[in-house]
C-alpha cells in the first residue's frame, strides 16, 4: 500500500536549506498528491522547496476548519489506488495544531503507514531553548479571546504548573500578542517564569526567559509577531 507522508514547512520567510534537510525534499519531489489548508500557500511552499517542481501537474486538495469528517475518505483516495499522499502544513509541522491530525487518525483506522518527514516545529524548539522543564510538559494551544475567560484560563494553567511542576506552552493568533502579553503580566504571579519565543528560524529570532517581574520592568514588542509562550511557576 502506499504511504502518507506528513511534510513540515518553514515557519516564516527563512532559507529552506536552513531548516528542512535535503532527504524530506528528495521525498517530496516524488508526489503528486497534496493535502493541505490553503492551495495557493502550499504551492509557494511547494516552489520553495522544490524549485524544478511543476506545479500544475499536481493534485492539491483541501483540509482546513471548514473540512466536514465525510469529506475525509475522499482524501486518502489516491492512496487506495497506490500513489503516495503528502499533507503540507501552513506553518511547521502537519499534525501538531493542526488539522492534518484527522487525516492521519483515520490513515491509521485504515491500516495506512504514515510516515512522519523531519523539519522544524516551533513548539519543540521554544522548549529546547526556554530553559524550562523539558521532562514534563502541556501544550494548550489558543486561550479564550475573552478577557475574563482568559485570566481564569492563566490562572488555571499557573496553577497546573505549580502542581504538577510541568511547563505549559500556548499560543496566540500574532496581532494578539501584545493583549495577551499584557493580561499574563497582569495576572500571574511575580515570581512564575515566563519565556516568550518570537519569529523562530528567522534573522529576527527572539528567545527569553524571564521572571514575570523582569518582564515587567522591559515588556517586548511582539505585536502581530508569530510567537510562542511557555511558563513555569516557580
């Protein structure tokens, strides 16, 4: 049977030789099925990596949010007729905060190798560079957009930190960064340890770790910045 590859991306405008090593693009020079979130992205992305690449001799289909669980079935078609499928992530890694991970559910249902290819993942290379506890730790993903639901929700998390002495990560869409920066410095406590993770891979790269209290004396811009978020109480 064929196989289901699982193919990351940059996470923002970086050298695809500095981050997706030259194997995974030797595989994914050899599809011509794609499932991805957004046709128009993963075929610059396609182009980046793969610059010989023609692109109009391939198969794109969509898998996003607005994708209804029937509509899945017809996805892994090509794999039942014995090609090979590749679902592209928007932004790192297929699967993780992603919507890929009901296809790759169901491959698995059916029987079908999945094979995840190596590239970066920016929830991993946060946590490698934040200093916090790399044994045991939560991602949470996006935290209510409201005001009071998220204090609870910072509170919540703070508190889950300090029990289970777990590191928990989070993110935000980028232009609300700054909000959510500003509610964490209202919220949490002095002393809990906060490092935020700006434009990973990118020139502009920004990866501190610092006491909420530090961070209140110096607070960053990281407005409308991809950004990642990871906190310890201490």
């Amino acid at each position: 049977m064929a196989t289901l590859y699982l193919i990351p991306t940059t996470l923002g405008d970086t050298s695809v030789e500095k981050v997706l090593p030259a194997e995974m693009i030797k595989v994914v020079s050899t599809l011509q099925y794609f499932v991805v979130e957004n046709t128009r992205t993963a075929r610059r992305h396609l182009k980046k990596m793969v610059p010989e690449i023609v692109i109009d001799d391939l198969d794109f289909k969509e898998l996003n949010e607005h994708s209804k669980p029937f509509e899945l079935e017809v996805l892994l078609e090509p794999i039942r007729l014995g090609f090979d499928v590749g679902i592209l992530s928007e932004a790192g890694c297929p699967g993780i905060a992603d919507p890929g991970a009901d296809l790759v559910k169901l491959a698995h249902l059916k029987g079908i190798k999945v094979v995840p290819l190596v590239g970066p993942s920016s929830i991993l290379l946060s946590l490698m560079a934040s200093g916090m506890n790399g044994q045991n730790f939560a991602f949470i993903g996006y935290l209510p957009v409201k005001p009071p639901e998220r204090a609870k929700a910072i509170r919540d998390i703070e508190r889950n930190s300090a029990r289970d002495k777990q590191t928990q990560i989070f993110i935000e869409a980028p232009y609300r960064n700054a909000k959510l920066l500003e509610d964490l410095l209202s919220v949490c406590s002095e002393q809990t340890s906060l490092c935020i993770a700006v434009d990973l891979t990118l020139e502009s790269e920004f990866v501190v770790t610092k006491t909420i209290a530090a961070w209140k004396k110096a607070v960053p811009d990281i407005n409308k910045r991809p950004a990642i978020f990871l906190l310890q109480s201490n």
